[in-house]
C-alpha cells in the first residue's frame, strides 16, 4: 500500500504545480498566486502534463531565452502522431516565421522587419496614433459609458497595423478578426474542437488576402512594411512570397494582441489601484514609466517556449537535448530576487528591467510601436474620461493561457466633466 500512496501524493503534488492548471478560469483570473507557489517550490519545475520543464524565476528565464533554441516548429508526423493534423498549416507558417527560428535565418528576416519599427519611424507615427484614439473616444463619448477593449484597444492597434503595413485602413477589422483566430493557437494548451474549422479558415483567408495585396503592390508600389519585405534583399537574395506572408502575419499578430492586452489589462489595473490611477492622472509625464510597470505587473504575454540545444544543467536541474521548456515571462516579472516588492504596482518604479517583450535576439521587434500606442491610449482616457468606474462586478479573461486578455472592460464615466481631445 505505502508505494502507492506515495505515488497517489506525487501525482496530486505534480497537478497542483502543472502550468495546466491555467486551463482553470479562476486560476486564469489570477494566476499570479500559483506563479508564486510554483517559482517558490519548484523555479525549474519537471512537468509531466505538459511533457516539458517550466521555469518560473527570472534569472533561469534569462538563461532560457538567451541560450536555448526557438527552432520548435512541430512536424507533420508529429502532428499526426498526437492527433492534432489540423495543426499542419500553421505548423507549415511557423517554419517561416522569425519567432520560431534561430540565426542566421532569424537575424535575416529581424532585420528586415525591424527597420521598420526604429524609434524614429515610430515616433513619426504618433499625431497619427492619437489621431485614432481621439476619433475612437469621440466615437462613444457622450454615452457615458465604454467597453475600453471593443470600442479601443481592439481597433487601436489594427488600423495603426494595417497604416503600418501599407493596408487599407478599412481592412482593419476583418485582418483583427483573422488575427484574433490564429492567436487562439498562439501560447495555448488546450484547442476547441468547435473552433478548429474557423480558426484554420482564418488563416487560410488571410493568407489569400496578404497574397492578393501582393500582387496590388507589384502594379502600385507604396511605402508599408509589406512593399518593403517583398523588394529587401540580404546577401543578394529576396524573400520568397510565404515568407513574406508568413512575416506580414506574425507582425499584425504580434501588433495587435500586444497592444490589445496591455490596454486592457493594463487600464484595469489602475482602476483597480486608485492611487495610482490619480498619480497618472496629475503626473502625465510619467507615462512611459508606468507602461513599463504595467507590462511587468501584468503581462501580456505570459510565456514562451524553448528547445534545449544541448544536454543543458539550469539550477541544478539536468535537461536532455531536445526537452520543450516554457519560459513563463509573467511569473519572471514578478520575481522577488529581482524586483522589489513584486506585487506593488509602482508607476515610477526603477530598474524595470522586465520580460514582457522577451530578451535577448528574440526581443519584440515591435515594442516601441507599442508602447507608443499604450501611452498615448492611458493619457487620452485619463484626460477625457472623467471619474471612470467599473460596470462588471465579474471580468471574463480569454480562455488562453499564454495571451493574457479581457474579452471586455465596460466602463462608465461622469459626461459633465468631459475634457476636449488634444
């Protein structure tokens, strides 16, 4: 009997500290509490559900990102193997696309796509970018009341997506539908069989789309990033078309679920927080800084996967060559031997230096777009919308464990105190 109660114990231990305890709602709403006990029990934790190692403490995260493989594209026997084909096609687009390389493949496609994003080409962005966000407030200010994810932090980030990308700016909703349904897969554990056939149509269509752009662009050439992708060269040689399409999507992807859920979770945050929300409020300039801590606080992205290159040693732990390991980002960003007091929202806080955008050759090569965006959507509903409350007692997060996001955020305001856009 005592082997198999041990057994029993082990098993239950292994399940409370299994990253699919994500897949939980209430553990979604809040998972920085199992974070916690996961990166104080066990930081380089062996997780049999999951088949991989999670790594929760900053420091071992750093090493994941900078010295492991991003080369996890999953094969077609594979696919087949654990019965998932229906992933085929986006395994296919994963091979082309930068997250899921290492150099010299990636540094190719990075730089291409980063030229694109430098602070300066941003920073000419931004009478454009509060341009929407006004047009956006004006749209819903005299109701009294917003969803700040529908009516702003959905379509901020894909009409700035698709200027940037030299797409017709009334394209933005259907390519933000599009991406919206393959980040399903993005990050996630768990596919709903109810959604596969929409979620592969998605990106069927949107590769027909970004294909049929190509072809307009050949006859009128203009300045976005696609015209760019197709006409830059590296040592003589062009990107082939799927690696162009396969690069546009992974870029309006990225733009649009990080911006989406840092507005989001990040506006939340602060109401949540009063005295910060009133800091910002009387200190705009501070801006920068507190997307930078609301980044660390709650994460968009929550983790990321690695492939270990070698037989590797990480605090101890020995990892065998070719063992899946999830660098769990927003567990990192809270880190106590890195951050002091963690779970204090500090809007000046110093030393920021966190993990929400990645590290390393991997970095988010669209993060100043981003915190553009972020800043410039705190300031504007600060200033415009006067004493902001929440209408939902109950928030609804997105059935997805690696893209952290608010499928709503209703929120009502005083119409009498309205501020004037800039």
């Amino acid at each position: 009997m005592q082997p198999h109660l041990a057994r029993t114990s082990k098993d239950g231990e292994d399940a409370k500290l299994s990253l699919l305890r994500l897949l939980d709602p209430h553990v979604l709403a809040d998972p920085h509490a199992f974070y916690r006990v996961l990166r104080e029990r066990d930081p380089v934790h062996w997780d049999p559900y999951m088949h991989s190692w999670v790594v929760t403490s900053y420091q071992e995260v750093v090493t994941v990102l900078t010295s492991y493989s991003a080369d996890r594209a999953p094969s077609a026997d594979y696919l087949d193997r654990i019965g998932l084909p229906f992933m085929k096609p986006f395994a296919e687009m994963m091979r082309q696309q930068m997250l899921f390389m290492d150099a010299p493949m990636h540094s190719r496609l990075r730089g291409l796509c980063s030229a694109a994003f430098t602070p300066r080409k941003v920073e000419e962005l931004r009478l454009a970018i509060q341009s929407v966000v006004d047009d956006l407030i004006d749209k819903v200010i005299t109701s009294s009341h917003l969803d700040v994810v529908a009516d702003l932090a959905i379509p901020l980030p894909a009409i700035m997506t698709a200027k940037l990308m030299g797409i017709p700016v009334e394209d933005h909703r259907q390519l933000g539908s599009w991406a919206s349904d393959i980040a399903e897969v993005h990050g996630n554990f768990q596919n709903h069989p109810d959604r596969v056939t929409e979620v592969v149509q998605s990106l069927q269509d949107m590769k027909v789309y970004l294909a049929d752009r190509m072809k307009e662009l050949r006859k009128r050439p203009n300045g976005g990033l696609i015209y760019s992708l197709m006409v830059a060269e590296t040592d003589g040689q062009r990107l082939t078309d799927d690696e162009v399409i396969a690069s546009a999507i992974v870029t309006i992807i990225g733009g649009h679920e990080t911006t989406t859920n840092l507005v989001g979770s990040g506006y939340l945050t602060l109401l949540r927080n009063p005295k910060s929300l009133d800091q910002l409020h009387s200190h705009p300039e501070i801006v920068p800084s507190a997307v930078e801590e609301l980044l660390r606080y709650e994460s968009p992205v929550q983790h990321t996967a690695r492939i270990a290159p070698a037989d590797m040693e990480l605090a101890g732990k020995s990892i065998g060559k070719g063992t899946k390991v999830v660098a769990v980002l927003a567990a990192a960003n809270r880190d106590p031997n890195r951050f002091r007091d963690p779970d204090l929202l500090d809007l000046c806080r110093v030393d920021n230096r966190h993990l929400a955008f990645g590290w390393a050759a991997h970095f988010c090569f669209g993060a100043p777009l981003a915190r553009m965006e972020a800043q410039i959507a705190f300031n504007s509903l600060l200033r415009r919308l006067s004493r902001p409350c929440l209408l939902d007692e109950t928030l609804e997060w997105r059935a997805n464990a690696g893209l952290r996001g608010l499928t709503s955020l209703r929120v009502s305001f005083d119409p009498g105190l309205l501020a004037p856009r800039t």
